[in-house]
C-alpha cells in the first residue's frame, strides 16, 4: 500500500512556507489537507485563492454544500473538518448529520440548497427539476447556482485529494452517518 506522507513546513518552498505561517496565525494550525497541497508549488495558494474567492452564499450556506459533498465523496477528512466548521457556524451535531444525508428539515431555503446539492452532485452536474424549482422557489438565484457548482468543484478537489492520498485526519472524527443515524 502506498503511504503518503504530509510534509512539514521544512519540508515546503519558501512560498508556501508563508502560506503555512498565515494559517498558522490565522486558524491556529496548517491542516494536514493543505500542507498536503503543498507538495506542488503553486497547488496551496492557488486552491486557498479559489476557495476563499467572494461568494453569493453565506457561510453556513457553503458548509450545507461542503457537507452534503464531501458524505457524497465519502471523504472522511473533509467530513470532520466541515463537522468541526458546521458547528462554528451553529449547526448542531444533529442538523450536520441531516445535511450530511442531503436535506436540512429545520429550515427550509437551507432544505433547499441540501437537496438541490445533493440532486446536482448525484447526478453529475444534471440536477432533477424538482430539486432545481425548490432551489429557486426557495429565493436562490442563478448567480448563487453558479456559487454553489463552484463550491462543489472546490470541495470535490479536497475530497479527492484526500480519499487518493488518505493522510491523517487532524479534525475530530465525524460520525459514520449511518452509525449516526441508526
């Protein structure tokens, strides 16, 4: 079996080198999944660039998208990280396992966006009218569809990244959803 290894700050050009020292300073650690895109030169800034890019959606719309995907993807690591980030932004355990299945009862936009994000992830960009009438119903727009394809893309990537290089998770463990929900 292939063991990929998360390099240490040492280990990075001096680029990224001040990419690890801003999140450091920023959120208190560099997570494993991006010193992991540190390997390539340009990957960690470029990714923290496209990631961080101004958005239509509001965080806790973004972290309904990356949940709902990343349980898609079934990548672990993105899993707990946006657990971790679903609660800052106050979601409870309960509701982030319910996003996690692809609906969100308890408020009906957010019911909305999950659904919609789990029809266009399952069906490969070609979401069910159904799910897109309750997206727009719902009071999304066309430029917030086009902010939640980007977030799938973006998260897609991590989720990719992770499930190929399966490094260690430095978030506390999600629940298994259907360990979760049984």
């Amino acid at each position: 079996m292939t063991k990929f290894q998360v390099p240490t700050r040492e280990e990075v050009s001096t680029n990224n080198q001040a990419i690890f020292d801003k999140l450091e300073k920023g959120i208190g650690f560099v997570p494993n999944l991006y010193a992991y895109y540190a390997k390539n030169e340009t990957a960690l800034g470029d990714f923290l660039a496209f990631q961080n890019r101004k958005s239509t959606l509001k965080a806790k719309e973004k972290e309904v998208v990356n949940l709902v995907i990343s349980q898609q993807n079934d990548c672990r690591y993105c899993q707990s990280a946006h657990t971790a980030i679903g609660k800052m932004n106050g979601f409870t355990d309960e509701q982030i396992l319910e996003i996690r299945s692809g609906s969100a009862t308890f408020d009906a936009k957010l019911n909305a966006l999950a659904q919609f994000t789990l029809s266009a992830v399952s069906n490969r960009g070609k979401a069910s009218e159904t799910a897109k009438n309750a997206f727009f119903d719902a009071g999304y727009t066309e430029a917030n569809l086009i902010d939640v394809v980007l977030e799938i893309g973006a998260k897609t990537i991590s989720n990719y990244i992770h499930n190929l290089a399966d490094f260690e998770i430095d978030f506390p463990i999600a629940p298994v959803l259907e360990d979760a929900t049984a």
